[in-house]
C-alpha cells in the first residue's frame, strides 16, 4: 500500500490544518495509507503524544482511514521529518510552503542542491506536494 506522510505543528496551525487536509485527499485519492507526523523539538522540552495529536487531528478532520499518528523527538525538525520518510519507505509528503522554504535553507547547508523536491526524489524516491497558504497546491512529480 502506497504511503504519504505529512508533518504538521502541535497544537494545529491552520496551516497544519490546510496541509493536513490536501494530505487527506492526495491519500484518498491514491487509496494510500496516512503518517501524521508531530516532531518534539528536545530544546523545546514539550511533550506531545501520539494521542494528543490524533485527538488534535480527529477534531478537525474527523476520524482518517488507514492512518498513523507519530511523534518523533529530535534536535531539527527537517532531519527527523526526513527519518520518518525514509524509515517508512514513504511514497508521497505533504508539507506546507514555509516547510519547505526550511528544508530548502537546510539543504543549502548540507549539499550543493537546495532543491528539496530534487533531493527527496533522488535520495528517498519520493514524491513532495507543497501546499500554498491559500488553497491550491503545487506539485512535484518523482
């Protein structure tokens, strides 16, 4: 089963909302499994747990089908983002523009290519939906 994985903010952003939401349907449609997924700052040193944030996730969008809520604890939420989908073989992330803009900041740090959508479809072949803050998405085929 084809798997997407989308990162979202505790408590729910409505950023995270609308990302979450596009996340929801790109699953739907591709009759795909679903990893909501919450990174724990450790500098942060605040506790989410897994059903905090499916709570959190069942009161905006109602009860999900095939999904996964995960909780990871780390030092740079871009590094474990990039964990979750590797560990999970992920098919598919949803993640929102200013996400993305992160990633792309990261990377430029790390390798010669900035491109995140690049870097995931050569590294882990994935594919990145980037959801705009207003309603419509773009989308990077891998």
């Amino acid at each position: 089963m084809a798997l997407v994985v989308v990162p979202v903010r505790y408590p729910l952003t409505n950023r995270s909302r609308k990302t979450l939401e596009r996340a929801i349907e790109v699953a739907e449609e591709r009759d795909a499994a679903l990893t909501v997924l919450h990174v724990d700052l450790y500098q942060n040193g605040k506790k989410v747990t897994r059903i905090d944030l499916k709570d959190a996730v069942e009161r905006t969008a109602g009860p999900i089908e095939n999904a996964r809520y995960v909780v990871r604890t780390g030092f740079l939420v871009e590094e474990s983002i990039l964990d979750e989908v590797a560990a999970e073989g992920a098919d598919t992330v949803v993640i929102g523009d200013r996400s993305a803009s992160r990633f792309r900041r990261v990377f430029r740090r790390l390798t010669n290519n900035p491109d995140i959508n690049d870097f995931l479809r050569e590294h882990l072949e994935c594919e990145v939906i980037t959801v705009e803050a207003g309603t419509s998405s773009r989308r990077s085929n891998g």
